[in-house]
C-alpha cells in the first residue's frame, strides 16, 4: 500500500534554532516528491518539488533532501522564526501524469521565542 | 495574481441544508481540485476537473456530494442535504496541466460546520 509517513508528528524549538522533519514513503512507482507548508488556518503553500533525479532543492532557509533509493526526505529549516510555526506536509506522486498524490500527515512544528 | 479564491470563508448551517461552495481558479490553470481537509484524515481528494470535465470523482463521499466546473474560471461543490459529519475545511486547489509535475496552488479554504 502506498504510504507516506512523516516525523516528528510534533516538534517545538526555540526561535533561532535549526530542525529537521523527516519523510519516509513506500510509494511506487516514484515521480516526485513535494514539501507544503501549511499554517493554521491557511490552506497549504508548495516549498519544494524533487524529481527522483534531484537529491536537493533549496527555498530560502528551507533546504529539502531525497534519497529515492532508500525512499527518505527530509527538510531543515536554517535559524528558524517564529513566522516557520506550521504544519509541514510531505507529498509524493507516483507519476508525472498522476494527479493523485499521496499525503502525509505533516508535522506540526512550534517555534518558541 | 490573486491566487485561488474560495467562499464562503466560514459557513454555519443547519443539519440537512443545502451547501455551495464557490472557487475560481488562478487564471491560466486547467486543472481544479476539490480537497477536504479533517484532523482524522488529513487532505483527501475529492475530485478532479482537468479542462473543465470531471476526470475523477471516486473521492467524492456519498450522492450527497456534487461537484461542477461550467467554465475555466469557476467551480462548485454543494452537499445536499448536509450532515454533521461533512464539518471539515474545503479547498479549491489548482494547477496548470496535470499534477504530477506541476504545482498545486491551493485556497485559503471554506470551513463548513454543521449543527
């Protein structure tokens, strides 16, 4: 079955601080994975998409990584703020003319002054 | 741009009323998505127009639940009649060919409640 689990579920860390949220998938056939941020009450914004053929993609202090062989992301945030406190959510497909993506969980992440 | 619009942005309703919600997606886009939003489930796919026709709506719940896309710049989902159980958030989302390469832009959301 296809799956997308992420970790932590939560997270809190003091504003400055670096931290990193894991994504591990089971989703195969393998077509690109997306990291969403998504604040309360908002609906989810695209941080990064990676092709299986793209091992990292930065977005400001957002750097995402893809290991399609061991089928592992994950996304560190550099010196966090207090604005980064939000559910991240990791997202894969299956193809590139897939419209169904499989959804994590997210994690919900807490950024303390 | 002014990205996906939805409304309402907050609905109340009463047990077995009718529900629209309202999207118009990012200029350009031809492709629309219905997703519903829950603590238990997370997002589900509802359903999915690509160039105004419906190419699935296996994720669409019950009967009860519709959707439509007469024009590239609009689309509706109504529930009829309404449950407690349809209480969630709903968003439009869209993106400009298929999803599988392309970013989803996604609205700020409708969220239903129903007493």
């Amino acid at each position: 079955k296809n799956q997308v689990e992420q970790s932590p579920q939560s997270l809190i860390i003091l504003e400055g601080k670096n931290c990193t949220l894991q994504c591990n998938y089971t989703v195969s056939p393998f077509s690109n994975l997306r990291w969403y941020k998504q604040d309360t009450g908002r609906g989810p914004v695209s941080l990064t998409i990676m092709t299986f053929s793209e091992n990292t993609k930065s977005n400001g202090r957002y750097t995402a990584t893809l290991d399609a062989d061991t089928k592992q992301s994950s996304l560190h945030i550099t010196a966090s703020q207090l604005s980064d406190s939000a559910s991240y959510i990791c997202v894969v497909s299956e193809s590139e003319s897939n419209y169904q993506l499989i959804w994590g969980a997210g994690t919900k992440l807490i950024i303390k002054p | 741009d002014a990205g996906v619009i939805q409304s309402p942005r907050h609905e109340v309703t009463e047990m077995g009323q009718e529900v629209t919600l309202r999207c118009k997606p990012i200029s350009g886009h031809n492709s629309l998505f219905w997703y519903r939003q829950t603590m238990m489930r997370g997002l589900e796919l509802l359903i999915y127009f690509n160039n105004n026709v419906p190419i699935d709506d296996s994720g669409m719940p019950e009967d009860r639940f519709s959707a439509k896309m007469p024009n590239a710049s609009f689309s509706t989902l109504k529930i009829q009649p309404s449950e407690p159980r349809d209480s969630a958030v709903y968003f439009c989302a869209s993106s400009f060919r298929g999803a599988g390469g392309n970013t989803i832009y996604f609205g700020e959301g409708s969220w239903l409640t129903v007493v």
